[in-house]
C-alpha cells in the first residue's frame, strides 16, 4: 500500500485540477454541463484514481489504476484542445495546461512501470 498524499504525482494532478477549474470558470455559461463538466469531471477522476489505487493492496491492481488515470489525462487533453478549438481558451492557456498534463502523464508512466 503507498500514501498517496506522498506521491508527487498525486500532488501535482491536484494543482492541475484546480487549474482546470479555474480554466473553466471562464468557459461560456451554455458549457456548464458540456465541456465544462467534462473536463472538471475527468480532470478530479486523474488524483482520484491515484489515490484509490494507492489503497490496493497489489502493485498489479495500483498499475490498473494508474492506467485509468492515463485515460483521464489523455481525455481531458483532448478536450482541451475542443476548446482551444471552439476559442475557449488562448494558445498559451493551452500549452500551459499541456505541458503540466505532460509532465503528469510522463510521471505516472514512469511510475507505473515501477509496479510491474
């Protein structure tokens, strides 16, 4: 079992959803339940499920865990980038939050391969 409060990815997959609320906070009131939702929604699920798998008690069920986590990242990536798209959020919002996404991604890769 690790902590998960010790984990730098957890740490900082908790600063980048709070960016992400921050981000969306300024999305037009129509996205409130579209892709505001959705990217509040799958950017919590990334810290979530670190911490959820930190819980297991087998490296083998953390690394499932840690692999849902990498699907939440990759989809609040893409919706980013629909937003980006629709004009929602500047080019250098984008690429701020992308290369903190990254570096979260990368570090749970990385991470990930520990366990097996």
């Amino acid at each position: 079992m690790h902590r998960f409060k010790d984990l730098e990815i957890w740490k900082k997959s908790r600063v980048f959803c709070s960016s992400i609320y921050g981000i969306t906070s300024k999305f037009p009131e129509s996205e409130k339940f579209g892709l505001t939702n959705q990217l509040r929604r799958a950017s919590v699920s990334i810290p979530s499920n670190i911490a959820e798998g930190s819980s297991r008690n087998s490296n083998k069920d953390f690394s499932r865990f840690l692999q849902i986590t990498l699907g939440s990242a990759y989809e609040v990536e893409t919706q980013l980038l629909i937003a980006s798209d629709l004009n929602f959020i500047s080019k250098e919002e984008l690429d701020k939050l992308l290369l903190e996404l990254n570096s979260i991604i990368k570090m749970t890769s990385k991470f990930k391969s520990t366990l097996s």
